[in-house]
C-alpha cells in the first residue's frame, strides 16, 4: 500500500500495518521488524537501543526483553518512549512515540513458548545490561541455568522476562522523495480521532 500524502487517510494504523507487512513480506533483508527503542532514564537521559517488532496492532507496537534490564528499569521510571523503523530499501521510516506498558502474562508466556529451547536458557541464564567478567562466565551461568531448570527442554519464562506493548500516541510516516523532497504526515492521536499534519522534509 503506497500512503497517499496528498489525500491522508483519517486512520494511520491501516496504512501503519501495510508498511509493517510489505516490510516483513516484500524484503529479503535481516530483521526487517528491528526498531530503535528509545528510552529516558529517571535523570531525563536518553538511552537508545535496537529490539524487535514482534507483534502490531491498533493497541500497540510490542517487543519482549528482560524486564530488570537498563530498558526494563528506565521503563519503570518513564514509560514514555520513541521508536523507529527504518526500511532502507523501501526508502521508508516511520516513527513512533507512546507509554509503554507490561502485555499480559500469556501473550508473554506464548511468545516465549514459541523461541528455541536454547534460547529459552538464555533467557534464564543472562542478567540482561549487568557486568559479564568474561564469555567463560556467561556459558557457565547457561549450564547453571540448565542445571536448575526442571525441564531443560522446554523452559518456564522466567517472570523478570516479558513483553511491553507501546501506545500509538504519534506516528509518522517518512517516504523518500526525489532530490531529497521527502514525504512526512505526522498523526497524533486526539482521542478517537487523529489530527494529521503533513511536515517539511
Ligand atoms: C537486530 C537486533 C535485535 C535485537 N532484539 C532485541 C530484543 O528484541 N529484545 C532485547 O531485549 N534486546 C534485543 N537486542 C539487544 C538490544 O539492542 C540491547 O543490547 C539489549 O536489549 C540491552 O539493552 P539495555 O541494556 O539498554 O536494556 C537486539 C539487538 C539487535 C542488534
């Protein structure tokens, strides 16, 4: 679906999921659903770091990490956050702003239930964004993590492990344009309804 920038549909999110699903479908690029997180500490200090999209809709954009991260306890200070997407080869970006906040258990638990088992120990085995003394001291937390687990084949989710869904508060879309005449809309939420305004490049 190409956004139509000279007649701006009242309601982004349809057109946001095109662009998510052409990303997604139409490429054959690593990560397409990869977004830049931005988070602010409870000083005001901005931190930023890449996750992944792993599931959209009208409630929210939602990646998974560990919740006790530097992420995790930013998000605890300040649930506002930025993201953007970047799909170099389609020459779009999109950006959004919104509250972060906790999915539920089981959308959790079946997000986790679907990565590899391995993946799963790692999980349980990394202290997400605290010191590692060396790659020798993090294969041995794994085999710890093996060792304690009761059903090392199909790992629980630990419960520092979770989702956040991201509000749709603001979104904009960024299309390429020739000689750098670009196409940005910019929709805030107002309510039920959506002010657009197309911006300058
Ligand atoms: C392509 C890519 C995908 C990533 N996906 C995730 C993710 O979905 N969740 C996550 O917690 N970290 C992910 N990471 C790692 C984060 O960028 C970051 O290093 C980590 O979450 C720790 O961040 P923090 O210390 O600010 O909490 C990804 C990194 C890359 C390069």
């Amino acid at each position: 679906m190409t956004l139509q920038f000279d007649n701006p549909p009242a309601d982004p999110v349809p057109a946001l999921e095109a662009w998510v699903q052409a990303a997604w479908t139409e490429s054959n690029v690593p990560n397409p659903n990869a977004m830049t997180l931005c988070t602010v500490d409870a000083h005001g200090a901005p931190h930023a770091r890449i996750v992944l999209l792993k599931h959209f809709d009208d409630e929210g954009a939602v990646f998974f990490t560990n919740r006790q991260s530097a992420k995790g306890e930013q998000l605890s200070a300040d649930a506002r956050v930025a993201l953007v997407l970047h799909w170099d080869h389609m020459g779009r970006q999109v950006r959004i702003e919104g509250t972060a906040s906790a999915v539920s258990d089981e959308q959790s638990d079946a997000y986790f239930a679907s990565r590899h088992p391995e993946s799963r120990l790692g999980a349980w085995a990394s202290q997400q964004s605290q010191p590692c003394a060396s790659r020798d001291v993090l294969l041995q937390q794994l085999e710890a993590a093996r060792a304690a687990c009761d059903t090392p084949d199909n790992p629980a989710r630990p419960p520092h492990w979770g989702g956040y869904r991201v509000s749709l508060d603001v979104i904009e879309f960024w299309q390429d344009g020739e000689h750098r005449l670009h196409d940005r809309m910019r929709y805030v939420r107002d309510g039920d309804t959506w002010q657009s305004t197309r911006l300058q490049p």
